[in-house]
C-alpha cells in the first residue's frame, strides 16, 4: 500500500530533506585569484556556493595578512551571496562596525582573542550581522559553554589559522560532535562551520560528525574550475549529510 508507507516514512523524508537543506558550502576567497575576485566567486556561486568566507587577518592574532573592508566593499557589489567575515585579528570590537558597514553579513570572532566575547557578539548583532564565535584546534569546546544561547553560528578551525592549504586536523572532529550534541540537549539554535583543509577526503567525516557550513578555499579556487570544484564537494557533503539521517 503506497500511501501507507508514504504517511509513515514521510517524518523520515522531511527529515532527509532538512539535513540536505541544512548542507551549506562557503568557499574561502583566500585561495582565489584576486585579480579576477568576481569571476571566481561568480564560478563558485554557479557550482552551489551561498556563502563567500573571507579570512581577515592582521598579522598578529596570525601570522598572516589578507584584506580589509575596501575589499569587502567591492565584494559586497559583486554578490549576492552573504558574506562570511572570519576575523582573525585582536581587536575585533575596533572593526566590527566597519565591516559591517562594508557589507558583511556574518561576523566571527576568536573566542581566544576575546575578553569580553558577550559583549562583542552583541557588538556585531547590534550591527544587524550574524553573531558568530571561532575555536581554534586547541580551544576546547567548553570554553564557549556561557555564549551557545546567544550565538547565530560556532566555526570549529580544523587547521591553526593563518594559511589556506594546510593539512586537516582529525582531532578537531570531535569538538563538531559535541556541539552539535550540546544544541540538542540545551535546544540551542546556533549552526555548526568547519574550516580548514576540507576537501574531496575530508568533507564527508566533518559533515557526518555534524557540521553544516563547510569552508573550502584551496579545494574550490586551488586548481581547476571552482564551479565543478564545488559542485563536488557539495555533492559529497550531502551524500555523507543522508548517511546522518
Ligand atoms: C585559515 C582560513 C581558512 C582557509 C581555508 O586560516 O581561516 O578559511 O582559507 O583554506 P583551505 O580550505 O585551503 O584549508
Ligand atoms: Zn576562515
């Protein structure tokens, strides 16, 4: 009797549709070719992208520099798609509003970097921006027990931050699976990205261990078309996001 077992698996079919649904990929811009931004993002949004992560570095925090709101600005007129705003900096409160001003529309910020993290994720809600927080491969997840209530998205780093193109960090898994344990017990509602060294051999495990928002730069922008680039990497994160269900 089909109707019958359509009523009765249905709970189990939205369920399915749900976690695809939930499967987001945000390809990091660090990996692009900044002389032709536009047409990359532009490929990657044509493979399924709908976020832009752009990595913000200042050189202390990390051992890098990247960019600064003038490129967020520039980006911001050649998307539609909502920017990610990653900022690995030491003084986030100070550029909070001038990204947002540029067109950011997610902020994260490093729990490790900040003294008063309740008050600067209120900073970028209060400037119309999702609230996010970042824990580095040693920053356990405890550490953000007291800001899970107020927080719009949790970035678990599965490399150390600084570069694009390093090796995945399998340790970082586990911090994944207890947050998303965490979100059940307390009925958070924050969502869960990864970054750093996924690709075609890593994507799978991270969104099976429970991540949703998958960041991606060299394996999007590194080599080839990043439109197929991504169309693969999507495709195996919802496979592996049905294995879940
Ligand atoms: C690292 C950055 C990442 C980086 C990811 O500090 O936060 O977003 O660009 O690059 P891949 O995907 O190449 O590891
Ligand atoms: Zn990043």
């Amino acid at each position: 009797m089909p109707w019958r077992a359509l009523v009765l698996e249905f709970p189990q079919l939205l369920l399915a549709f749900w976690t695809l649904v939930l499967i987001e990929l945000a390809p990091s811009i660090l990996a692009a070719d900044f002389a032709h931004l536009a047409d990359q993002v532009e490929r990657a949004t044509a493979g399924g992208a709908s976020v832009i992560h752009v990595d913000i570095m200042d050189g202390h925090f990390v051992p890098n520099l990247t960019l600064g709101p003038p490129v967020v600005k520039s980006l911001r007129r050649a998307t539609r798609l909502p920017l990610d705003c990653h900022l690995m900096i030491e003084n986030p409160d100070q550029f909070v509003p001038e990204f947002a001003e540029a067109g950011a529309n997610w902020i994260s910020v490093h729990q490790e970097v900040c003294r008063n993290l309740n008050r600067t994720l209120n900073l970028i809600k209060q400037h119309e921006c999702r609230a996010g927080v970042v824990i580095n491969p040693a920053t356990p997840v405890e550490t953000l027990s007291e800001v899970l209530d107020i927080v719009d998205y949790v970035l678990v780093m599965s490399v150390n931050p600084g570069f694009g193109a390093q090796k995945f960090i399998p340790g970082t898994l586990h911090k994944i699976a207890k947050l998303a344990e965490i979100r059940t017990a307390r009925g958070c509602e924050y969502r869960i990205e990864v970054d750093g060294g996924i690709g075609l051999d890593t994507v799978a495990e991270v969104v099976r261990a429970g991540a949703e928002i998958l960041v991606s730069g060299s394996a999007v922008f590194g080599k080839g078309d990043a439109k197929v680039n991504a169309q693969a990497l999507l495709e195996a994160a919802r496979s592996a996001s049905l294995q879940r269900v």
